[in-house]
C-alpha cells in the first residue's frame, strides 16, 4: 500500500521518538497520527495535534517511532486541485482510510501549505507540500 504522505525534506533538527500505541492499533507507513487518551493513534479531520509515522507499526506492537517537533517537510495528496493561493496557508487533514491534505476548508488548522516554487502543481492534486504546525512533541 502506498504512503499516505512522504517526507520531501528533513532539516537539521528533525528527529523522531518512541511513543505508546494500545495493541490493536495498526498505523500504515507514512500516517498521520495524533493522541487519543495518551495513546498514538491515526490522525483524521478533527485532530489537533500530529506527528508523522515513517515506519507504522503492526497489530501488537505498543510503541510506534513518530517525529518530534516541526523540522521537516511532508508531501501528500489534495482534496482538491492545487492553486497559488493555496501558497502558506494553514490548512489541515481530511478522510479516515486515505489522508488527504484539506487544501479547501479545514475542521482543525494543524498544517501550513508549502510557499517554495514546487510546493504544489496548479491543476493537480498529486505531491502537495506542508509542515506540521501543531506537533504532538515539541
């Protein structure tokens, strides 16, 4: 299965953590994630906090590694087309199954959309830039 979002750039800083997951829960490679009753699980419209999960974890596992702080750069697909006037707005998520980035009129702000030449291609919803803005871990 394919990642939901993928990783474009990684600063200096950027750094990733353990954190408790409840055993059944199954997160893919490249979920968003956010807490639920201080446990990590997928991240969805009405989040307010996330983190991203490079590796995902398996049914069982109890620790998931998810990134720390904001040092980073994701890319994921839009509910929408891309538009220059999208450029370093805040923004958030949207479905449950497939995450996508909510370019159109986010429940929770938790993103901020790319302002770089290639943050986003006018006409297509493919590769959309954006950095957390409200990390689970500072």
């Amino acid at each position: 299965m394919a990642k939901d979002f993928k990783i474009k750039q990684q600063g200096v800083g950027y750094k990733t953590r353990q954190a408790e997951i409840a055993s059944a829960t199954v997160i893919e490679p490249g979920d968003l994630v956010t807490l639920t009753s201080n446990l990590i699980v997928k991240a969805g419209a009405a989040s307010t906090t996330l983190a991203y999960a490079p590796n995902g974890s398996a049914d069982g596992e109890t620790t998931i590694e998810v990134t720390e702080g904001t040092d980073f750069t994701l890319t994921g697909t839009g509910d929408a087309v891309w538009s220059e006037d999208y450029r370093g707005t805040a923004a958030g998520i949207s479905g449950t199954t497939d995450l996508l980035v909510d370019v159109t009129g986010a429940t929770t702000n938790v993103i901020r959309l790319g302002v770089s030449e290639d943050a986003g291609t006018v006409g297509s919803t493919s590769d959309i830039e954006f950095k957390i803005i409200l990390p689970i871990f500072e």
